[in-house]
C-alpha cells in the first residue's frame, strides 16, 4: 500500500492526502476545480486551516503529493467528496450521492487487482455497497474484469480548526465490506494515527459516523430550544443554562443561531431518511435548528426601522474559520436582505462574499461596519469580536446570539 489517490482535495481530502504524503507514501490528489489543482501543485492551499499551509508545502516539495483532474494508478483510493442533501417538492431532505458516485466510477480505467477503496465521506447506510455496485458497473462498461478488489467505510471525524491535531489523534473506525477490508484499512491510517483503531463492518461505520453527529444535533436542538422559551418568557438563557449546569449530572450545550457546517447539519437527515418512522427525535431536533435562523430574523426585524442598516457579524458556520457550507449567518444575512434591510456583513476570515449574498449584502470591517448600523447581529463567536462591550454598543439595537457581548 505504498501509492494512494485521494479523490477530493477539499476540507477533508487535502489535509489526509498531506500527511500520508509527509509519512513517505506517494500521494496522487484529485479535484474536478482546476484552480484547486494548481494551487497545491505550487505548494499552496485553498481552504484555511491552522498549519495547512505549512504540511502541503512539505507534502508538494517531498516530491510525494501531486494534484491532478482525473485519477492514476495506485495501491489505494480514498473517496473523500461532498455528500450534500437534496429537498424533494414535498420537502423531504434525501442524500445526493452523485459527488460520490462519480468518483467511484472515475477509478474503474485505473484500478487493479486487489487494491483497496474507501469511502471516508460521511455517507448513508449502505454506501459502500453502492460505491462496489457503481464501481463493478463502470469496469462491466470497460470490458475490464478486476478481481480481489476490497471495500471499507472509514469516516473522518477531525474539527475544522483542529483538523491536523485531531487526525493523528482522534480514535478511527475502519468498517470494510469484508474482514479482510478492515484489516487493510487499519494498516493504512495506522501510518499516521496514534490513537486506537477499532474495526466493524461497512454499515455499522456508516451509522456511527451518522450517530455522532446526530447526538450534537440532538443536544444543540435542546439549547436552542431552551432560548426559544426564555425569549418567550422574559428569561435570560445564558443565566440559566450557568445555574441548570451546576447540577453535577447536567451539562447543557450553548445556543445559537442554527447549526452549520457540512456534518451536524446534514448527516442526521440522513437517518431520517433510512427511518422515517424511526427517527422522530432526530427529526425534531433538525427542524428546532433549522428555524432558528427564522428566529433570529424575527427578532432582529422587531428592532430595526425600515431601511436600517445591520451588521451582520460572522458568516462561517463555527468560530475562527473560513467554512461557509450550510452556516446559519449566511442564511440570516440573506433572510434581512430579503426583508429589505441594508446588510452589512462582517467576516474576519473571508474575503469576499459567498454567491448567496453577493449583490444582496456588503462585506466591510468591523469598525465600519459597528460605525453605520443602527443593529448589531452577533452570529458568530469569532475570537476578532471578543473585546466588544456594551458601552461600544450603545445608541444600537443589539442581538447576541452567542451570548458573548458583556458590559
């Protein structure tokens, strides 16, 4: 197992393909993006990532990391594509696995007898199956027979922000098609990981990686859910999320805006979607998150006159990245623009506006911004909006959705 072709290279696929690089393997990284292609082969990246930059351009001068458009040869393939939901007109949010079955076929020209590929994509029960399904169909087009091919299901479970530290660190689960996948999936991430490795089978990896994220749903919903009643009741719900958590079995999550991100936000629709029946607390608990936003806009058009100017601050999804996928304040932004409110968006990490907002919205400093908005949204802990006071605040209308703004 000496070669790999990671198909991929964005959050998840670049910083794996960068470190087995480092670890002395020979990397072939894949992207459909040109630019993205380009950018690394110069030894750079195109996301942001504490201490990326620095791997990449070890990985890229090693001689052992190469980018290209399409797929070669190799002991391994690594799947590491989005897995985005799609809303059907009657509203129903089912997996779009297109990203992934494209990369699947992408290999059949180059695969070779007894390599081993895995989905590391966080997918819905029964992926990996489908990956063999679509990969032994592309090779029956080819006229290509391959045997001994082997199949595992090894999800990701690394922090944006953290991901570098968490990938060596963080316990993996290894669950192949076959006993013999798993083993060979272990041997592979044993490379870089120190911690345990613990192998399962296909489906069961699949749920568990569903499972995780699902549970921080769950938990977050009952935050937010929380500060919908105390903003009925007239409660402060940071005060009393502190006091309920001095119970020592108790420790409540803290409210937001939603949930962002391309896993929380995502995968428990996933299980729903397996059993719809089944999952009516993962189904509550995604549709508690997923009108917070509304919430916000609410609260926020209550306080602001027509044609006021508000400052939107924060549009990533969690503090102190530049992710943007799924992230309640893009959303929020949008949702104000639409009310006809002048938007002023604020977003240390980014440097221009996502296509969601773009035309909608203006994005400026912080100072310029706190200087011509008569509100204030905090939609995003940023560590660059720590210092603001109240007394810098006055005169404005203020919605802290963090909770992070004191006198």
């Amino acid at each position: 197992m000496s070669s790999l072709c990671v198909l991929g290279l964005g959050y998840i696929g670049l910083p794996t393909a960068s470190i087995f690089a480092t670890k002395g393997r020979r990397v072939l990284g894949v992207d459909v993006t040109p630019a993205v292609v380009e950018t690394i082969n110069s030894g750079r990246i195109h996301i942001q990532e504490p201490d990326l930059d620095v791997l990449v351009r070890a990985a890229v001068q090693s001689g052992n990391l190469k980018a290209a458009l399409k797929p070669g040869p190799a002991d391994t393939f690594i799947i590491a594509v989005p897995t985005p939901f799609q809303v059907r007109a009657d509203g129903a949010r089912v997996p779009d696995l297109s990203f992934v079955e494209a990369a699947a076929r992408s290999i059949a020209p180059v695969v070779a007898a007894g390599n081993l590929i895995i989905l590391e994509s966080t997918s819905p029960v029964g992926t990996t199956e489908k990956v063999k399904a679509w990969l032994d169909d592309e090779l029956t087009k080819l006229g290509r027979t391959v045997d001994g091919l082997l199949y595992a299901h090894c999800p990701e479970r690394i922090l944006p922000g953290q991901m570098l530290k968490e990938l060596v660190s963080n316990d993996r689960i290894c669950g192949g098609l076959t006993p013999e996948a798993s083993a060979r999936s272990r041997d592979l991430y044993a490379t870089f990981c120190t911690a345990q490795i613990f192998l399962t089978d296909a489906r069961t990896a699949e749920l568990a990686k569903l499972t995780e994220n699902a549970f921080r749903d769950v938990n977050i919903a009952f935050a937010n859910e929380l500060s919908l009643i105390c903003d009925k009741l007239g409660i402060n719900v940071w005060e009393l999320i502190g006091l309920a958590n001095r119970h020592p079995r108790v420790k409540i999550l803290q409210p937001g805006p939603g949930v962002g991100g391309h896993c929380i936000a995502v995968d428990p629709w996933f299980i729903v979607d397996a059993a719809p029946a089944e999952a009516r607390l993962l189904r509550t608990a995604r549709e508690v998150n997923d009108s917070k936003p509304h919430h916000v806009v609410a609260q926020v058009r209550a306080a602001a006159g027509k044609d006021a100017a508000v400052a939107c601050l924060g549009l990533a999804f969690k503090a102190n990245i530049d992710d943007l996928r799924e992230s309640p304040a893009v959303e929020i932004a949008g949702l104000l623009a639409d009310a006809g409110l002048k938007v002023l968006a604020v977003e240390p990490h980014v440097t221009a506006l996502p296509k969601a907002l773009q035309g909608r919205a203006e994005l400026v400093p912080l100072a310029d911004a706190l200087a011509r908005a008569s509100v204030v949204v905090l939609l995003v802990d940023h560590r660059a909006f720590a210092g603001l006071t109240l007394e810098q605040l006055k005169g404005k209308k203020l919605i802290d959705t963090r909770g992070v703004i004191r006198g």
